[in-house]
C-alpha cells in the first residue's frame, strides 16, 4: 500500500525525519520527559524575550530559526527535512519571508511554527498559503491559517507549567502597588515548577496552603519597585531572572516554587468619604502572591477522524492575598463601577513537543474596588488562599466546556465592624490565554471580603459579621478554532461559580 509522506523542518542542530502520513507525526514528536525544555541544541528557541532574539543571519538553531515547517500534502516520496529561518512575519497582512536551508525550498502546505522571536513576540503558526516570490535566498508567502492537528498530528501532550521569572513581565499600574523579587534562598511548600498535569482544574496546592499561607498577619507593604518611583524597571522580575534561567534546575522544589510565585505589595487609598479609624488610615494595604501555571493539553489518536479527542487551554495556580482594610463610612463610598487597575502581568511559555514549539501566553490584570453605603466602620487583616484553574476543556462527547476550578479558605484575627450598613473591598484578576498570536479564553476570578453591620433594635445589641468569598467566570471565544474545532461565539454564555463563606459575627443581620 502506497504512503504519503510529510516532510518536516526542523532547526539545523535538530536531526530532520521523514514520517509516513499514515503513522502520524508521533515517530518524532516524541512527549519529552522535559516539557518545558527545547530539544538539545535549541534551547535559545524557548526565550520569552523578543528582544534576546539574534539578528537575521543568526544560525538556523537559533530563535529566527526555531521553525518546524511540514506540508500535508506532499506527493509520496518527495518529502524532506528542511531547516527555515522566519526573516519576518505580518499576521495581519497574513504575510512571512522565510529563509530555507541552502539548497531547500518552501511549498505551498508547509505547516510553520515558531517559537517567540523579535518578528513574532507570541510566536507563530501558520500554513504557506502560495508563495509569492524569492529573492536572495528568501520566500516570501502568503499565509494561511493553521490548526493545532496539522501541527501536531497524532500526539497526546497534558501539560502544566508554571512561569518561571524570566517569562513574567510586571507592570504596576498604581501608585500604591510595588513588585517584590522572590529570593532563591526562601523555602516554601514543594510543587514542582513544571510538570505533565491534568486539565481537570485541580490545584496544585491544596486549599489553605497557598503561598505563604502559614505566614499569620498580613505584611506591610514595600516601596522596592513602587510605579510612583521612576527607577522601577518595567519587569519587576528581572534581577530574579538570571538566577532562575542558569541554576534555577539545580534548585530545590521549595525554593524553584519561590522563584515562580509572584509578589506584589498594595499600599493604596480608599475613594473619598473613606475616613481613617481608631486603628489605621483609610487604606486597603497587604500582600498579593500569585503563582501562574498555564494548561495545554491536546490528545489526538489515528484514525479517520481529523478532530483531536481532547483539548484544553487555560490558567490555573495558586494564590494568597494578605488584607489590611480600614475605613470609616458616613454616606456611600465607592472607587466606581469599573475597578481600579493595580498592575497588569504578561506571561509566556514554550511547551516543546519533541522540535515542535507550542506558545501558550497569558495578560492577566489585578484590579481593586471599595464599595461602602450607610455608616459603617470596619477594621479586618485577614489572608485568603486558595488555587484556580480558567480556561477551556474539550472532548467529543460533550464539545467545548469551560474549565472553571476554584477552592479558597481566609483566615484572621477577630475583626471590628460596627454601624448600620455594608462594606465591601474587591481584588479581581482578569485574565486571557492565547495560544501563539490567537485568542482562546478568558477569565475573571474576583476576590472579596464584606463587613455587615446593623443597629440595635428593641432590646436587642448591635449585629455584625465578615464573611469572604469568591467570583469566577470564563468566557470562550471564537478563536478557539486554532484546535480545528469551529465553535459559536459562546462570550455571552456565563460560566461561573460564586462562593461566600461567614468568618466572624455576632447577633443577627437582616437579610442582604
């Protein structure tokens, strides 16, 4: 029986394979026992950088080079490996130059993916589309898009990741917010930093032990890298980088933990008509860790049908937030309906099937809101922790489902709430996940804690309570059809889940 066969580019320090198109691409893109690692020879294709990429004449191993190109329609026998350099690339004009190997071409149907670069800082997939001339050794094409079973063929990758300093990006968008660097030194509880994992939501830290969830009192807040201060570097990460790039394998669990939990101190004011307490000034103060872990999972067995059985895309982690909030309400108080930003954090992560690069990249926004109506006056330093998991899973029973996990536990001292009214303070977290330069999901989890009060009545004393709770909400998005599968534009839909637990109180409140 006659095969057809798929060539398959990969960079010049890579061993190039011809593969049957019967057998799937599975003979050389190999589940590598480091998902987080590039083949030997091109570990400078994993930069989350795009400005550490080389210049254009670099060797093909290097970040311009790290492609892997194969057409899926190739006539039996013509087939060979190919190593390509991505000289530019134009996704809206939908328009690339790529430069092949000495004596080797580019044909329409060439499947390409690359890793981040300065031409394509999200990295890239598409399909050679027609090519449209050459010159000087470089193609120029038109290109199409591509989809993920093109790439992958028959693979079963589950993955999950956590962003390591070098592939985070801070940007404080406050006044009040500072970024504090992990230190290699300081021990923690032990996950590992990169693993095979479960698109099923399920933290990796339990409920309760989230970062730094042993420490007792929130902490104050830091000036190290505060956005009023001019010499903060826009990457609040960086100094941290170089140590977790070159020794970060030889450390330990704990301390590789630390080295990819994010920090930011809030030290920002409550909107006017907040006034100060006999504790503290109007303030809403305290710690936010976070650690981001991005999901890729993808399963695809051979057979007739072209979808993959199973798909997931999304961000999950663990997370404390350490509360310090003070405020005196005589009216109504309230930052607005749209929350304030406090920083905006941008991450990317190279997962490597065998040669191929797949770039999974997440912007996730922290935001806060205080709203308050009657007179009210609270007092409360708590620690929430807890982990979640946003996104998107498929199978083909039951078609695109949202991914939504989330499991939290807050705990404090005794608080002090008295009035007749309702308060309450909001840390939000939106986020997006993208695969290479294409939209696929987002997400909202929304953090809260609520002081209640309510006057004596009849000869009954004053009722009061704190209770805290969560918000969480995925949205799909069109774009998911980078998986092969077209789906409805699903963002109206809510998928949420809402919590909110009683912590402290006394009497009883009327109802909400």
């Amino acid at each position: 029986m006659a095969v057809s066969w798929r060539r398959i580019a990969v960079p010049a320090a890579a061993v190039g394979v011809l593969v049957p198109a019967a057998l799937g691409t599975h003979a050389l893109l190999t589940d590598s026992n480091d998902p987080g690692t590039p083949p030997a020879g091109i570990r400078a294709a994993g930069t989350a950088d795009p400005d550490a990429a080389a210049d254009d004449g670099a060797a093909a191993a290097g970040p311009q080079g790290a492609v892997v190109a194969k057409p899926s329609n190739a006539p039996a026998g013509s087939g060979r490996s190919v190593s390509v350099q991505l000289a530019s690339y134009d996704a809206q004009r939908r328009q690339a130059v790529l430069k092949p190997s000495a004596g080797k071409s580019v044909r329409t149907g060439d499947v390409i993916a690359a890793a981040p670069n300065r031409h394509a800082p999200s990295g890239a997939l598409f399909k050679v589309g027609k090519v449209t001339g050459s010159h000087g050794g470089k193609v120029q094409v038109a290109t199409v898009p591509a989809t993920l079973p093109e790439l992958l063929g028959d693979q079963k990758v589950d993955r999950r990741a956590a962003l390591r300093p070098g592939e985070l990006t801070v940007k404080p968008l406050s006044s009040g917010v500072s970024v504090r660097n992990p230190s290699p030194a300081t021990s923690g509880p032990a996950t590992p930093s990169d693993r095979a994992g479960t698109p099923s939501g399920e933290p990796s830290t339990p409920a309760g032990d989230g970062p730094d969830a042993s420490a007792g009192a929130s902490p104050s807040p830091s000036a190290t890298a505060s956005a009023s201060d001019s010499r903060t570097p826009r990457s609040g990460l960086t100094g941290a980088g170089a140590a977790a790039n070159a020794p970060g394998e030889a450390l330990s669990p704990e301390a590789r933990k630390k080295l990819t939990t994010l920090r930011l101190g809030i030290n920002v004011p409550l909107p006017k008509g907040v006034e100060a307490t006999s504790k503290s000034p109007a303030r809403l103060s305290g710690e936010v860790t976070f650690r981001p872990e991005l999901i890729f999972q993808y399963n695809k067995r051979g057979g007739v049908n072209l979808l993959p059985e199973r798909a997931a895309i999304g961000l999950g982690g663990s997370y404390s937030y350490g509360w310090q909030v003070h405020g005196k309400v005589r009216g109504t108080a309230d930052t607005g309906e749209v929350s304030v930003p406090l920083a905006a954090v941008t991450g990317r992560h190279v997962f490597w099937v065998g040669p191929v690069p797949v770039v999974v990249s997440t912007e996730v926004t922290f935001t806060y809101r205080f709203t308050a109506g009657g007179r009210i006056v609270l007092d409360a330093d708590q620690r929430t922790t807890g982990s979640f998991a946003v996104g998107a899973k498929y199978d083909r029973g039951h078609g695109w489902q949202p991914l939504n996990e989330a499991h939290q536990q807050t705990k404090g001292g005794t608080p002090h709430v008295e009035g007749a009214a309702t308060a309450t303070a909001r840390v939000g977290a939106h986020a997006q996940v993208f695969l290479y330069d294409t939209a696929g999901v987002g997400g909202d989890l929304s953090v809260h804690l609520t002081g209640r009060a309510a006057a004596a009545t009849g000869h009954g004393a004053p009722a009061w309570a704190l209770s805290a709770g969560y918000d969480l909400k995925t949205q799909l998005m069109l774009q998911l059809k980078i998986f092969g599968i077209q789906i409805v534009d699903l963002r109206t839909t809510p998928f949420a889940l809402h919590d909110e637990r009683k912590l402290f109180g006394h009497g009883k409140l009327p109802p909400a």
